[in-house]
C-alpha cells in the first residue's frame, strides 16, 4: 500500500511540474523561446548536426524522412500519456480515492511511457544505421556534452529554486 502512495504521489510531483513547464498546446514552455522560435531553433540544431557530423545530402534526406515519419506516432503516444496523468489528477482530487481507478490509470501511464520508449530506441538505432563510425563518435560526444549541461543546470535550478530565490530548503538568498 505504502508503495503504491509512493509512486502515485512521485507521478503527481513529476506530472505537475511538467504541467509548469508547458505551454497552453502541450509544447515546452521557455522564457527563451516562448513558443515563438521554436521551429527556428530547431533548424538552427539541425543545422549545425549538419555541419558537425558532416552529413551527407543522402544521409540528411534519410534522416529527415525517417524522423518525419515517426514524429506524428511520438506525438500520439505522449499526448495519451498526458491524458492519462490529466485523468490521474483528477482522480487524486476526489475526496474518495478508487484505487482501482488508480491503479488502471498508473498501468496505462506505464504502458504508454514503454511504448514511448521502445518507438524511440527504434528511432534512434534507425538513426544511428544511417551513420558511419566517426559521426557516431561525434554524436555520442555531443550528446554527453548535452547530458552534463543538463545536469549542471538541474543541480543550479535545484540549489536556487525555481524562481532563481530560494533554495530547496526555502532560504532566501
């Protein structure tokens, strides 16, 4: 029972700041961007994988089509996975709770995020056929570069807060 609590609340915490983070169509939210330039920023990452990887025209085309391809069924199986955390929501609301309910809801977020990640290997295995040995070692240089400023900028949001004024035991700075 305690186990079951536990991962209910961790999704709640997990799916409500992810409600923070996202703007009114269910896209990333960034003071940045702000939903406006999200498709310039995209050309512009393509554009220097492009130029970072040395792509060929060919390969380019191969890996345009293939992610065009699989866009619109990542689309679907995340935007069933938010309902189903809308629907989660909710049922935590109520003054009493169904656990079968819960328990059915939680089933089919799993299920959903499974299926998210095996189109996404697939995806990415796709991917990595259509390059040779040096723009793999390239892109797996890259991404490790990506993963440590992630984790550095968690760890800085996590120290200050969200707002930049707190820090995760609530002190003002």
């Amino acid at each position: 029972m305690f186990r079951k609590i536990s991962i209910i609340m961790i999704l709640v915490v997990v799916f409500a700041s992810s409600a923070f983070s996202l703007g009114g169509k269910g896209e990333p939210s960034n003071c940045l961007t702000d939903g406006k330039n999200v498709g310039k920023m995209r050309q512009q990452h393509k554009g220097d994988l492009i130029k970072e990887l040395s792509l060929s025209k060919e390969q380019v085309k191969a890996l345009d089509k293939y992610r065009e391809e699989n866009s619109e069924k990542m689309k679907k199986a995340h935007a069933e996975i938010r309902k189903f955390h809308v629907e989660l929501r909710k049922e935590l609301t109520k003054p009493v709770l169904n656990e079968g309910k819960l328990n059915d809801l939680q089933d089919k977020i799993l299920a959903g995020e499974k299926k998210a990640i095996e189109n996404q290997t697939k995806e990415l295995k796709e991917m990595r056929s259509i390059l040779n040995p040096e723009q793999l070692k390239k892109l797996n240089a890259r991404s490790e570069k990506f993963e440590e400023e992630m984790r550095k900028n968690r760890v800085e949001r996590g120290l200050k807060g969200m707002n930049g004024k707190q820090d995760m035991r609530g002190m003002m700075h």
